[in-house]
C-alpha cells in the first residue's frame, strides 16, 4: 500500500475526478452499444422472416423492435458524442501527442456511424411508406456499418494497448508515422473479434430475456416464442465461439502485454509452473489471499505447458505497473468475465440438448429463469471485460509510452469534480428517462396484446400528426397492413 | 496537404453550422413557442419535420472534432485546454438536447412531455451559443498553444458576439426551413407564422453583425481585416446576398428556394472565416503547417474524408430526399399495435 501512497502523491490532483468521468461515461455508452450494433441485424432478421413467410407477429416484433432502437439509437449517440469531447477535456496531452497517430481509427468510425445514422433513419421511418422489400434491403447495410464503426473503437483501443506504428525523435515526439501499422496493431484482431461477438451475444441474450420474463409470468404464445427463440439462438450460437476468442484474446495479452497479464493472473514474481487463482485479493508482499488456487493451471493456460515462465508484476518497477488494488479490480473482472462466459455455454448446452433431443424449448421453468438472467450477466460481463483491459493497462495512457498522469487536462481539480457530478447526474437522469420510455412502451403493447377492450376503446382512431397530405390514413402495403390484426397474437 | 485538410475541416463545420444550425434552430423556435396549448401546432410540426434527420445533422459535429485531433493534433489540444468552460457545457447540451428530443416524443403525459421538451428547447439555445463562444475566441486570437482554461479566452465580446450570432443564424436557418416543412406539410398557418419569424431572425443577424463590426475591431483584429478584404470580403458579400435573396424569396413566398438561399449564406460565412483567418489555424500563434500531423496520416485522412464523401453522400442525398418525399414517416401506436395506460393525457 505504501506504493500507491507514493504514486498518488506525485500525480496531479485532476488525475481523480478524469478517470472517475471517463470510466463512468465510457461505462455507460458501452452499455447501449451491444444493441447499437447488434440490435439491427437481430431486427433485420426477424423482418425477414415476417416479409418472407407473410407472417405477422414476427413484423410484429421487427416493428416494435424498431421503435425501442428509435429512442435507444439516440442516447447511443449523445453518449458517444460526449466521448469524443471527453478526449479533447480530459486527455487533451494524448491527443495532442499521439491523435495523429491513432486518431484515424476514429475518422473510419466517423463516417461508418454517419452512415449508421442515416440508413437507421431511412429504416426507423420507412415502415410505414415504403415499399416493404426496398425498407428491409435499405436496412441491410446496417449491420455492417455498425461494424464498421466498432471497427474504428477498437482500432484505436488496442493501439493504446499495443501501439505502434511511429517512431520517436529526440524529444519524444512520434515520427515517420505508418497508418496502416497503427491501425492493426497486434491486439486488434483478437480485440475485435471478442468485442464484435461480445456485442452479438449480450444484445442477443437481452432480447431474448425480455421474452423469457414473459414466458415464466404465463404468456406463451407464438409471439413469445418467437420474440425468444430468434435472438436466443444467434445469442447461443456465438457463446463457445466467444469462449474461444477470449481463449486466444488472453494469450494475446500474455504475449503483448505481459504485465497486465500478470494484472489479471495475479502473478507476482516471473516464475513457471505459476498456479491460476480463481478471485482471491493481492497482498502488498505478493501473497494471494483467499481465492481457489489451482496449481501450474496459468502457466498451462498461457502456454498450453507447466514449464511457461510467466512474467509477473515485480519484472518492471512499481510505478510502471498497475498498483495492488488495480491488480485485484483487474483479476476480478476478468474472473468475473471467465465465470460469466462458462456458465452461458452451460445455457447453451442446454438449450442445444432440448433442440436435439425434443426439437423444442426445454420446458422447466429454471431454463426461462436462468436465460432471462443472461442478458444481464453478459451487460455485466461486458463491464467487466473494459475494466481488465482499462484498469490493467495503468498506469499508461499508452501503453509504455505515455502515462495518464502526462495527458490529464490542466483545468482544475474542482471544475472536474463539478463536471463529474453534472455528468453523473445528467447520465442518472437521462438513462432512467430512458429505461421509463421503453418499460412504458412494452407496458402499453401489452396492454393492447391482451386486448382489453376499454384500452382499445381508448385507443385513439388515428393517432397521426394533424398534416396534410402524410397523415393520410393509409395501409401501406403488407409491412404495416400486416401488423394490424396480428394485436391478438400476443403479449409482451 | 495540411491545407487541403485545413479546407476540409472548414467546410464541415460549415456543414455543422447549416445542418445542425437547422435543427438548433427549430430547438430555438420550440423553446419560444408558448404555452402548451399555444405552442401546440409550431412543437408537432418540429418534432415531425426534425425526427428523421435530425441524428444525422448532428454527427458533423463528430466529424469536426475527429478532423481536429488527426490533422491538428496541436491545436485540437490547444483548444481544449483553453476551452474547457464552454466545450463542457456544450457537452452537457448536447446530451439533455437529445435525450429531450428523443425522449420527448415517445412520451403521452403532457407533464413529462413538458420537461424533455424544456430540456430540448433550452440546450438548443446553449449548445450553439458556447461552440459560437469557442470560434469567436479562436478567431479573436485568445488561444494559444498552453493556453489554460480561463474565463477571458470565451468571455469577451468578440466571443459573446459570435454566441450570439450563432443563435440568431440557427434560428433563422429553422425558421427558414420550418417555413417550408410547414408547406410540404399543408399547415397554411405555420407558413406564416414561420416566415414572419425567419424575418425577425434575419433582422437580429444583420443587428447583430453591425454591432460586431466596430465591436471585433480591435479585439480580432487579424481575422476583422480577413473579412474586410480580399477573398474574404468576396465571400462575406455573397453570403449578404444570399441572405437578401432568401428575405425576398419570403416575402414573394416562393419556399422551394429559401433553404438553399439560407444554407447557402450560412456556409459562405464559415467560409469567409476559413479565408480570414488563413495560413492560421489559431491567429496569430499557429499556422496550418505548423498544427499539421503527420503527413501519412494527413494522406490517409484525406482517403478517408473521399471513402466517406462517396458513401456518405448518396445516402445522405437519399435520406433528404427520401424526407422531402414524404416518404418518411414514425411508428404509430396502430402500427406497433400500442394501447393507452392510465394517466395518459396525449
Ligand atoms: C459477452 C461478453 C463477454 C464474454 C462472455 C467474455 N468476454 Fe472477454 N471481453 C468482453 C466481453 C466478453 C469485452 C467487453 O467485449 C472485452 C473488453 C475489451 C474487448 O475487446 O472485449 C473483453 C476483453 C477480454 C480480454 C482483455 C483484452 C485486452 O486486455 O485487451 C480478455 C483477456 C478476455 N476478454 C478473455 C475472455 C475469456 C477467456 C472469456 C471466456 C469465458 C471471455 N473473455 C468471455
Ligand atoms: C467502452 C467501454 C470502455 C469502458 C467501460 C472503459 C473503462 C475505462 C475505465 C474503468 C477507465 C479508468 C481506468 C482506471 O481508472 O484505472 C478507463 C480509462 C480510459 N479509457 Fe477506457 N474503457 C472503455 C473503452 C475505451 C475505448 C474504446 C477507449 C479509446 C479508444 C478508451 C480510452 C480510455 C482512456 C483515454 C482512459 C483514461 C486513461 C486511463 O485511465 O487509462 N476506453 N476506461
Ligand atoms: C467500446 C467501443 C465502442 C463502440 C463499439 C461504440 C459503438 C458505438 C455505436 C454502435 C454507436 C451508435 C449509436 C448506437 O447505436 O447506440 C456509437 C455512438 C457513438 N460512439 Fe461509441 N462506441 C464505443 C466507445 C466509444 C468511444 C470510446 C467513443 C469516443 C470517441 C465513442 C464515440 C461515439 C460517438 C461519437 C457516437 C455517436 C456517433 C453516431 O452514432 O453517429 N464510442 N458508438
């Protein structure tokens, strides 16, 4: 602990309240990017099956689906935005340093969500006017844009993991900078596949929580089932090919930065035969207390032998690796993520047994219980994956390049905490506004799905905007001509 | 290169100004709409002719500020350090504007419907003023490479001056463009209402600028000689004229032409700055050359700015198109089969 005291006492005092603002912003835009980049394609396919088979509850589902992205496309948004000045705020000496270097990465993410945000308009508003094959092939491309921009994230997360590309003149500064070596670093493949599935799997596993909370409160019609088992699937499929490509995203810190593996692994002293520590808290002389420890099990894992000499904390100085409290937050999240991960391919084991067994949904309700508790773990899980990336890269901004302390803003500690608790309050408000707007959404579709007929009696008869030639009462087409009767399909 | 990407950053704060000034600007019109009833019809005409667009509008901003930190890291530094206040505040604008527009409209109580769209309404008056604040200290000379946060680099004339324009043309902008949604949407009264009211805002432009002219004399002074001579002066006179035409094209009510003559004066404005202020990218500390990065990376930001001309474009021209059309339309509680619940008064 003296450590820290050290560290602490030598970093400038903006240092605080910009982490506590970055991680608390980052920490909440990533929570609506699974479905920024997932949502479309489970939509699109749902869609698809509607448009094909004519069947009305899965338009149902895509149109009610879309009105969710509606609202939460825009939050991703705000929140995203309020990222990009954070750099500029809080980071000002990373940008000023390196934003050449890595900062293109963005620039693709840039035009890839512009076209993002425009193809989600077309879509969002095309349903009712359209033609209904042009609306969904308009709404194709979407996908892809999405990862696009995840393509230009990661990009820059993993050159600050990673980076390269440049080399250095005599004062520091980088030169003869290479784009194409700063943007596929050595982190970024394994970082990008993970983070890609990562988003399929949670927004996957949400959605499809949504319809298991249905089902075990009795509403088990075609509706629900479909509304679960579309997503359930994409969401189980993914999850061992997600296990894997955490597998290989490991070693790929285990090779490339091998101090936040010792992070992770609590590794204290470079050593072989090193054992794996199941949780556990690091102590300031090494020692790991409590936890389950598996002997030689690290070392095998890192390179498949008990004879792999791991590198550990102590191999570089204090004050070039994370401190022990940053360690155990590290090792935890990552425990947390592994235990996560293992117990989904447990979920799909499960389900994968009933469809091969039964051609159908396992029937106990422990099934509904535990996939409706999945999306949650895998929005945890996510949460958890950042924080070992993040937390186990300190003390650098940059990995063995620049450190935090040197790209903290120079505004004073003060305004930055004012800063954190407007932003702190702002985020609350904004997201519960926002959780209130959907829970109220499904609350009327339920309404309506039970077909109580004072709500329908309520229902106003046209409920358009009082404009000319637009609000025309109109069916268009099978899109919307569909959904109209499917109401007593189901209910959410 | 490093002033062609100069050229490239000015035209898409050019573009933010036009685009994302149209829906500040319909946030402007909202805030001052009255009273639920009163503002009842001017409010459900933003909303239905701001939704589809509107996200896109606002991702120029991104744009801006990735344009920034790749081809100018310096100054992308500089600005930042010695903005902090307004860039912050803009920030925060930026997310009660759009989460209050956004949440807005899913809402059927009248109480809740009323905060989203005070928060919509009011950062819509915010947000433009402190980025005005911002180029109006660039412009005015007050940021300079370790600049620290102070209150003077955006609280003095030139800065309050250029806020406070950036709220005038926005509102014109929206007015100008509502005028003609409120056609396409056959509402004969929200024309008026709409027309009279880009009048006014133009009227406050032209005031505002004549108080700018002696005011930013001495204050900014590098960049007042830009626009008073030159290339600048050329642009500045085009875009009066454009802002003449569009008056008259109101006042003969020929709606079609308006917007373009609007967007056209606005982005010529930007762009006589870009002229005034050249070769700095911060007068009269830092030139183009000297803010630039490095020059892979500036050659690799111009393919990319090209990919996203290519891409972007069409389906930007097809969403506006697409808006024009009419063929964009919301999600009615019919078509999501949504009933009403207890306590809903919409
Ligand atoms: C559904 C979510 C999910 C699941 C089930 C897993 N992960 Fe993960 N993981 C992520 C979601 C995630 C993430 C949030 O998406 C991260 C953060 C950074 C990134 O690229 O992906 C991540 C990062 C991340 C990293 C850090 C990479 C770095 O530091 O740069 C490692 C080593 C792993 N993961 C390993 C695993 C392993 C061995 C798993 C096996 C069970 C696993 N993950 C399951
Ligand atoms: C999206 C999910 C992410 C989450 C939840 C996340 C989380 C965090 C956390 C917890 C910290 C604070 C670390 C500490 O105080 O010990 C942090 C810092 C930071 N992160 Fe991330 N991160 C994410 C992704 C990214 C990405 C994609 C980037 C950039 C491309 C990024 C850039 C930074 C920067 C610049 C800092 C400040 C410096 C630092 O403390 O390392 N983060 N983030
Ligand atoms: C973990 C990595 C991240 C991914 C994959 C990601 C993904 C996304 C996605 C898919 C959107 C679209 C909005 C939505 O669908 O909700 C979005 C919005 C945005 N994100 Fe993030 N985000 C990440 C972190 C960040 C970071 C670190 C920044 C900071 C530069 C950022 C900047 C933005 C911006 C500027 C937007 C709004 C632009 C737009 O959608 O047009 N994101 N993000």
């Amino acid at each position: 602990m003296l450590s820290t005291a050290a560290i602490l006492a030598n970093t400038p005092a903006q240092l605080l309240p910009a982490r506590e603002q970055m991680a608390f912003t980052l920490a909440m835009h990533i929570l609506l990017v699974p479905f920024g980049v997932a949502l479309p394609l489970i939509t699109l396919v749902m869609h698809h099956r509607g448009l094909r088979r004519g069947d009305a509850v899965a338009l149902l589902l895509a149109r009610r689906w879309s009105a969710v992205m509606a609202v939460q496309f825009a939050i991703g948004i705000i929140t995203g935005t309020v990222l990009s000045f954070e750099f500029g705020l809080l980071w000002p000496g990373m940008m000023g340093r390196w934003g050449d270097v890595f900062g293109l990465g963005f620039g693709v993410e840039a035009w890839a969500f512009f076209l993002e945000a425009v193809l989600i308009a077309i879509y969002l508003y095309g349903w009712r006017r359209l033609k209904p094959w042009t609306h969904f092939w308009l709404g194709v491309p979407l996908p892809l844009a999405a990862l696009m921009g995840a393509f230009g994230i990661i990009a820059a997360n993993s050159w600050m993991n990673t980076p390269r590309g440049f080399s250095l003149d005599a004062n520091g500064n980088p030169i003869n900078v290479n784009v194409q070596q700063a943007i596929f670093t050595p982190m970024f493949g394994p970082e990008y596949w993970h983070f890609v599935v990562a988003m399929f799997m949670t927004a996957g596993y949400v959605v499809a929580g949504v319809y298991a909370v249905g089902w075990l409160r009795g509403r088990r019609d075609r509706y629900h089932r479909l509304g679960f088992t579309v997503p359930f699937t994409v969401a189980t499929i993914l999850t061992p090919i997600q296990f894997m490509l955490g597998d290989s995203a490991a070693r790929a810190v285990f090779h490339k930065q091998p101090v936040k593996f010792a992070a992770m692994e609590l590794v204290w002293d470079t050593d072989t035969h090193v054992p794996e520590y199941m949780f556990g808290r690091l102590n300031s002389d090494g020692t790991v207390s409590g936890g389950l420890k598996i002997p030689q099990l690290d070392s095998i894992l890192a390179g498949f032998k008990p004879s792999t000499q791991v590198t550990g904390l102590t191999s570089v100085p204090a004050d070039d690796r994370p401190t022990i409290v940053q360690a155990t937050i590290a090792h935890w999240a990552f425990d947390i993520m592994v235990t996560v991960g293992s117990l989904l391919i447990l979920l799909a084991l499960w389900y994968a047994w009933s469809w091969w067994r039964h051609r159908d949904l396992p029937r106990t309700r422990w099934f509904f219980r535990s996939a409706a508790v999945a999306g949650a773990a895998c929005l945890v899980t996510v949460e958890c994956g950042w924080i070992t990336t993040e937390v186990g890269r300190q003390p650098w901004i940059v990995y063995n390049r620049m450190r935090v302390s040197e790209a903290v803003t120079d505004t004073r500690a003060s305004s930055l905490w004012t800063m954190l608790g407007i932003v702190i309050v702002v985020y609350i408000a904004v997201f519960g506004a926002f959780l209130a707007v959907v829970l109220k959404m499904r609350t009327r579709w339920r309404i309506a799905d039970e077909g109580s007929a004072a709500a329908r009696a309520a229902l106003p008869p046209e409920t358009d905007t009082p404009y000319g030639p637009r609000s025309e009462p109109e069916p268009a087409g099978a899109a919307s001509g569909g959904g109209s009767d499917s109401g007593s399909g189901g209910a959410s | 290169m490093a002033e062609l990407i100069a050229w490239v950053l000015v035209v898409v704060i050019a573009a933010y100004a036009c685009a994302g000034g149209t829906d500040y600007g319909a946030g402007f019109w909202d805030l001052v709409a009255g009273g639920a009833e009163r503002g009842k019809r001017p409010r459900g005409l933003i909303d239905h002719a701001m939704a589809p667009v509107w996200e896109a509008n606002n991702v120029w901003l991104i744009f801006v500020l990735i344009v920034m930190w790749t081809g100018f890291p310096t100054m992308f530094q500089a600005v930042f350090s010695a903005m902090w206040l307004p860039l912050a505040l803009a920030a925060v604008g930026l997310v009660l504007r759009g989460a209050g527009f956004a949440l807005r409209k899913p809402s059927r109580r009248l109480a809740q419907r009323r905060i989203y769209g005070a928060m919509f309404a009011v950062s819509s008056l915010l947000t433009p003023f402190f980025l005005g604040a911002v180029l109006g200290g660039i412009a005015s000379g007050r940021v300079k490479v370790g600049t620290t946060a102070s209150a003077d680099a955006w609280a003095n004339p030139t800065s309050i001056l250029a806020g406070l324009l950036a709220i005038a043309a926005t509102a014109f902008l929206g007015a100008v463009f509502l005028c003609s949604d409120a056609r396409r949407f056959g509402a004969r009264d929200l024309v008026d209402y709409f027309r009279l009211r880009a009048l006014l805002a133009f009227a406050g432009v032209v005031v505002l600028a004549l108080i700018a002219l002696p005011v930013t004399h001495n204050d900014a002074r590098y960049v007042w000689d830009g626009l008073t001579g030159g290339a600048g002066l050329l642009l500045v006179i085009l875009a009066a004229v454009c802002g003449l035409a569009t008056v008259l094209l109101l006042l003969r009510r020929s709606h079609g032409w308006s917007r373009y003559t609007s967007v056209a004066s606005v982005a010529l404005v930007v762009g006589a700055w870009g002229f005034a202020q050249r070769p700095y990218v911060l007068p009269t500390s830092l030139t183009v050359t000297q803010a630039a990065g490095a020059s892979h990376t500036l050659r690799w930001l111009m393919i990319v700015t090209v990919i996203a001309i290519i891409l972007v474009g069409p389906a930007l021209v097809l969403l506006y198109r697409l808006d024009t059309q009419g063929e964009l339309e919301e999600l009615t509680d019919a078509e999501t089969v949504a009933a009403r619940t207890p306590g809903d008064n919409l």
